[in-house]
C-alpha cells in the first residue's frame, strides 16, 4: 500500500480526495495522511517515516510548498513532490522542478489526470527504491570492503578470497558530467552534492535497467562495467539512455553562468583483469577491472565533447547493424603509440 502525505490549507481537499479516491482506500491501494502547510507536512513526515510521495500546495501559510520541496530531501531523498496548485505559471513550475518536484497538476484538479500523475510518481518512487535495494545486491558498492565484515575473516580467508583476481571479456564506460566545475566553484557545497546525485541517480538506473553495475564513482564521473551476453550492446544502449535523460534536466543558473547537463562518454570492450586491487594489510581494496581496455575507455571519454559517445573502430565493427554511427577519424590518445580510429554513437 502507497502512502500519499496531502500538503494544504484548504480543507475542502481533503473531503474530496476521501471521495474521489475512495475505492482505492477501501482496497488499500492508497493511504493519505493530510497536513495543512510545509510545516504540518514535516511533522507527519516525521510521524510517519513510510510516506512514499508528497501532493503539495504552493501557497500556504507558516510554510509554503516551495520552502517544503527544499526540506523534502533532508527527511529522505526516496520521498519525491508533486506540486498541486492554481499558481501554473512557468516561473512557478521551473522554481518547483528545480527544487526538486517530480511533476506538477494544476488546480482545479483533473482527479484523473491527478491519479495518472499519482502512479507514474509512485512507479518513480519503486524504482528508487529497487535501485538502492540493487546498490547492494549487484556489487554496485562493493568498493567499500567494510572492517565490520572482515573482522569475522581471519588472515587466510581474507587473502584467499579478497585477492582472487580473474581475466575476463567486459565493456567498460566512463561518462563525465560536461563542465560540473563551473557549478561547483561558484554554489555551496550542499547544493552541489545535491545536484551531482540527482545526476547520478539517472545514470545509475540506466546502467542497472541494461544489467551493468557501477564499478566507482570518481569525482563528477562514473565508471560503469557490463558482462555476460551483448555486453557492448547493452552498454551503448544504456549511455544512450542516461544521456537523453540528462540532457532533460532543468537549466541550472548560477550567478553569470548557465548551465545545461550534459555528459561526455567513453565506451571501450575487450579484455581486462577483474580482481581487487589494493593492500591486504590494511584491508582496504576495490574490487574493480584494470588494463589496456579500460585505459581507452578512461581516453575516449577525456576525448568526447558535450553530448558525446565515442567508441573504438574494433566495438564500431560489433555493433554497426544495431547503432547509428558516425566515423570522427584517427585520435592519438594518451600513451597509445600509434593512433587509433574512433567512431561517434548518434542513436
């Protein structure tokens, strides 16, 4: 069962939410819990620590919903808004988004529109959370060896099994936030951690939905690794996927500077060590994959400008029937002797 927390100082809504969605809270599909502004809203947040989505007014009293989306994401970033409110102008509507609002309905509430709108939020919402639930099913966080879990491993064990490495046939693809500094030297330091997650958070389910696994997170980029069957396939499908939908988000102004997210990608298969890399006396490694194919993939992406795909012409001969490709010519990449021809992926 949803839980849905209501946000706003009309009474009248919430007699005809009970109406409206009646049949879905007779089934337990639906449960509301009503507040009347931003600040009712974060003591039934804290009362109730299930609460999945918020439908939030924009123009209420002690707290209005503009002020509520900037606290939403300090009592969890699962909980995502849907701004519900007369006030539909697009200065209004950009503020909310860029706040971090999901969707907006605009009042007099279509109630159909408003349920459409409901679920799509709340299928956000599971995926979220099927996303964190993967974090830790599918190696995405292995990286971290935890000194609470090897405490339980004597000596032998822990060089036995953490420092088994294997060869192995993968891809591996780097994608870069496009110019993140020009955001990160100019806003505080929480805004920027906020932004580069939400960032983040796109790219991570586009990497899961085609069955990848994050291999770390290295500043503002992301280093990703595909196996098993079409693995260089799944991997162009995905960076396709996560680029679009970066490339969705809202323009961020910070005081003279503009800024539109993009990203700039690497994609390179082949060969590679897969084992974990670091020191056995401190118990502390990543379990990551290194050689040659990821060092070109590393290139590639230093190489890619705004928006760009770039791939070896070795993976362009594997993949030529499935993508549209564009041939950019010879790159000399760093440390590489020789120079290498490079194709760009359009779609």
């Amino acid at each position: 069962m949803a839980k849905i927390l209501v946000a706003d100082d009309e009474t009248d809504l919430e007699i005809l939410i009970k109406q409206k969605f009646r049949k879905q809270i007779r089934e337990q599909k639906y449960e509301f819990v009503f507040a009347v502004n931003g600040k009712d809203a974060l003591v039934k947040l804290n009362e109730h620590a299930d609460i999945d989505i918020v439908l939030t007014d924009i123009n209420m009293p002690e707290m209005d919903g503009l002020s509520l989306l900037l606290k939403l994401n300090e009592v969890s970033p699962m909980i995502k808004a849907v701004i519900v409110s007369a006030y539909g102008d697009m200065d209004n509507i950009r503020t909310a988004m860029n706040r971090g609002a999901f969707d907006f309905v605009t009042k007099p509430i279509n109630f159909e529109d408003l349920e459409l709108t409901v679920n799509r939020t709340l299928g956000h919402v599971k995926q979220l959370h099927e996303t964190f639930k993967a974090i830790h099913e599918n190696n995405i966080l292995r990286m971290y060896v935890d000194e609470t879990v090897l405490k339980f491993m004597n000596r032998k064990e822990f060089e036995e099994q953490l420092m088994q490495n294997e060869t192995i046939e993968a891809t591996v693809a780097f994608i870069d936030i496009c110019k993140f500094t020009s955001i990160s030297e100019t806003e505080s330091a929480d805004k920027v951690v906020k932004l580069l997650n939400s960032y983040f958070d796109v790219i991570v389910k586009s990497i899961i939905a085609q069955s990848g696994y994050i291999d770390k997170f290295i500043g503002d980029c992301v280093m990703a690794v595909f196996k098993g069957e079409f693995h260089l396939d799944r991997a162009i499908e995905a960076c396709i996927n996560l680029r679009n939908e970066i490339e969705r988000f809202p323009e961020e102004a910070v005081e003279n500077i503009h800024f539109f997210p993009k990203v700039s990608i690497g994609i390179n298969s082949g060969e590679m060590v897969s084992g974990n890399i670091g020191s056995a006396q401190l118990r502390r490694l990543d379990y990551t994959v290194i050689g040659d194919t990821v060092n070109v993939a590393q290139r590639l992406q230093s190489a890619a400008s705004d928006g760009q795909i770039l791939i070896t012409e070795a993976s362009f001969h594997q993949v030529k029937e499935s993508f549209n490709c564009n041939r950019i010519g010879e790159l000399q990449l760093k440390h590489k002797t020789a120079p290498i021809v490079v194709y760009e992926v359009k779609d």
